[in-house]
C-alpha cells in the first residue's frame, strides 16, 4: 500500500446490501469510496418474504443513508473485473479505478438445484430473492387463488411458507423437502415450526425430491432448495472461489486468497472462523463481515497487519407470519441447543432484530467510529 499512502486511497465497493454498505460506510471517513449498485434503495433482504406476501415497502433510500458520508453511489451493475488494472468495469460505461475492492455482491437462489436432482428445472416460479422477483411473486398471490409449492426447508422456505400462508389464506400452500425440515434447528425448534405451519394449513412433505418445477404439481412454485453466491464476476477475473458455492476464497482477514487487494464480505465470501467454523449466509454475518473488511483495510493502510476475523453464531431468529416465530439459541458453532423462544415474543425479539440491521447501518452513517463497539458486529 506504499505507493497510495500520500493520497486518498481509492475503495470501491461492488453492491450495496448488508455487508457492502456496512464496508462503504465505515470506510468513508478515511477513503474515496465508491458503492456500485443498480437499486436506488437499499433492500432489507431479509425481509423479502414480507413483501412477498404483501408488505408495501422494504427498501429505504440510498441517497438518505448515504447523505453526508461522502460515498459516491454510482448506480450501475459492475459487467466485469479486470484485477491486473484494479479496475470495476460497469454497464452504465464508467470504469472505476482501485485501490483496494470489496466484493460483496450478495446471493441469489441456485436455479441449478444441489446437483442431486433436487432441481427446478421449467418452475412456472422460481426464487424471490430479489425486491423485483419478490414483488413478482406478490402480484403472482394476489391473481391467485391457487396452489403454492415452496420447495426448499430450510430456515427462508420456512418463513416464505409460513408468511404466504398467513396473508393469503386463499392459497393452498406446501412445503416440499428432500429432507426433514429445519435440519439445524433443536427437537423443540422443529417441533414448534411444525405446530405453527400446521396452524396455518401449510402441508409439510419431507422426503420428497422435486425433479423440477413440473413435477411439485402447483400452480406456482417458489425455489428456496439452496443459495449461491453471486461469485461470477470474481471467478471470470480469476479470483479462487469455492466450486460448490461460488464464493469467494479468503484468508483469515477476509482477503482474496488469490487476489490481495480485493476483500470479500457478506454472502460472496466463503469466510471461516476458529469458532463459528464456516460463515453461514445471513444478514447476521454479513454486518460483521463487512465491517470487518473496512477495518481490515484501514489497519492495512496504516502499515499494520489486519487482525482475522472473530466471529461466533449465538442465536437463529426465524418468522413464521406476523404474529408467532422461533429464536433458536445455537453454539458458537452454529449447532442447536435446547433452549428455544417462541410464539408472540419471538416474533418481537425477531422484528427487533431485523430493525436492528437498519439501525446500525444508520448508526454507521452517522458514526462510523462507534461501530467496532456494537456486540455482534466487531472490528
Ligand atoms: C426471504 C429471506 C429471508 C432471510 N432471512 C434472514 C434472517 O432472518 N436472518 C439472516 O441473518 N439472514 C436472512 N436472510 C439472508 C440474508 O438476507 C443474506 O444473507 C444477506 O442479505 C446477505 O447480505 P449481503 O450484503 O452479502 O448481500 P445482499 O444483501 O444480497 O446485497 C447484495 C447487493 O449486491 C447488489 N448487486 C448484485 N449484483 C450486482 C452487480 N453486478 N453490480 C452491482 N451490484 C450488484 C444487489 O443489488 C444487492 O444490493 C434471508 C434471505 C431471504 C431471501
């Protein structure tokens, strides 16, 4: 970093979700930073499955978050990276030059299914994992009623089933998985997710495998069967990323293995602690990550190593609908333990929580510093 130490070091930040803006935010008292993404308004992703099922609004404006940071939102899609020039080429034409890069462009479902024939194939619906895809669906809902089949049982085909269900009692929803659902929740966890989908007459069938979107036998079918990385960008340039989910592969201060000077964050990094073991994707760890990776850049540019990433999983906080949830405590491992919250309460603490990642975000905005002191969050 010697060479940029006298002027202004150049970030640029590819999408602006949990992790990307987190990063661009933090970065902003002490660098040029740039944030490219197409959306005008930051996302709450995971708040999709409300607005699926007909919540308004997720999205808050950038140009509000950002205001006074001195971040520059270019809002355009990055097409390609060239790491030999340090530069981000974008579809509106501009190229953007770097010092250092944090890639933290998210995940979207994987359309190729696990690989065990788990796939959706001609799915009449496939994902809402977009504000767009997500909106979709809702519009899909409401020219309903039919017959809905989330395919996927993990903690978002729990949520989408359980929202859908309860905000369009008109809709005959299912929920098909390969496996049992909730795999890693507790006895009691599962047990409670149970009693409230069977409350809210969705039919669960586990064991089953979905050839394709033909073959779950419903009027729509929404894939939540897996997630992938939206590592393209980075695997075309060259950066090592894992074949199996397409993230991106780091070092322990989330550093590209391959490519020093770009940092990955959120979902798009395949980052691991001594604790947690391998990050799981979640809102949950792409704050820390990408704070993680504004504070390893700025150590950097002070001549210092960047500490690793300290990271361990606490607690899973599930919605089923409005008015009932699960907050599963889990070891630092991300493994169940027994003791559970349900019903209206963990629907609150869970509300809170989701607001919470917007409140730090702003908090951020307006106090870059106090970010390394928020429990859960880190340097
Ligand atoms: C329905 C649902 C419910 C969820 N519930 C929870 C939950 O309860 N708890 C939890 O911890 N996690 C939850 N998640 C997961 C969580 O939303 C993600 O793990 C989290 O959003 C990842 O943050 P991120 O910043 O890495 O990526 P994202 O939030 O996905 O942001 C990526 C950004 O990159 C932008 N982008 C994409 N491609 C480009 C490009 N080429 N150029 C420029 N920008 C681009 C996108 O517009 C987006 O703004 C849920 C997910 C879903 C879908």
């Amino acid at each position: 970093m010697k060479s940029v130490a006298r002027q202004r070091l150049r970030v640029v930040v590819l999408g602006g979700g949990y992790a990307g803006t987190m990063a661009a935010l933090r970065l902003a008292p002490y660098a040029q930073v740039t944030l490219v993404d197409p959306a005008d308004r930051f996302t709450e992703r995971v708040r999709l499955h409300e607005l699926a099922a007909g919540r308004p609004e997720v999205g808050h404006s950038r140009a509000a978050m950002l205001r006074g940071t001195g971040i520059e939102h270019l809002a355009a899609r990055a097409t390609g990276l060239d790491p030999g020039a340090r530069a981000v080429h974008t579809d509106c034409g501009r190229t953007l030059l770097y010092d250092r890069l944090v890639y933290a462009l998210g995940s979207h479902t994987d359309l190729r299914g696990p690989g065990d024939g788990d796939a959706p194939g001609r799915a009449p619906w496939a994902g809402a994992f977009t504000a767009e895809s997500a909106a979709a669906l809702h519009k899909r809902l409401r020219d309903g009623p039919g017959a809905l089949a989330v395919v996927g049982g993990g903690l978002t085909g729990i949520e989408m089933a359980a929202e859908i269900a309860e905000a369009h009692p008109g809709w005959q929803v299912r929920l098909l998985t390969g496996g049992e659902i909730g795999g890693g929740l507790s006895v009691r966890g599962r047990d409670h997710v149970r009693t409230v989908l069977d409350r809210l007459h969705v039919r669960v069938e586990e064991g089953r495998r979905v050839a394709d979107g033909d073959d779950a036998g419903a009027d729509a079918v929404l894939w939540t069967g897996a997630m992938a990385a939206a590592g393209s960008l980075a695997r075309d340039a060259g950066l090592e990323t894992d074949p199996a989910t397409g993230r991106i592969l780091v070092d322990a201060a989330l550093r590209s293995v391959s490519h020093p000077d770009i940092y990955a964050a959120g979902d798009a990094a395949a980052a691991r602690t001594p604790r947690a073991g391998a990050l799981r994707m979640a809102c949950a760890t792409a704050l820390p990550t990408g704070s993680h990776v504004a504070g390893a850049i700025l150590a950097e540019s002070r001549g210092a190593e960047p500490r690793p990433l300290s990271y361990a999983f606490l607690v899973q906080c599930v919605s089923l609908g409005r008015h009932d949830g699960l907050i599963q405590s889990v070891r630092g491992d991300d493994t169940p333990r027994e003791r559970v919250l349900t019903g209206r309460p963990a629907a609150r603490v869970k509300e809170q929580v989701v607001r919470n990642a917007v409140r730090v975000l702003r908090l951020a905005a307006r106090r870059p510093g106090a970010v390394p002191f928020i429990p859960g969050i880190g340097r």
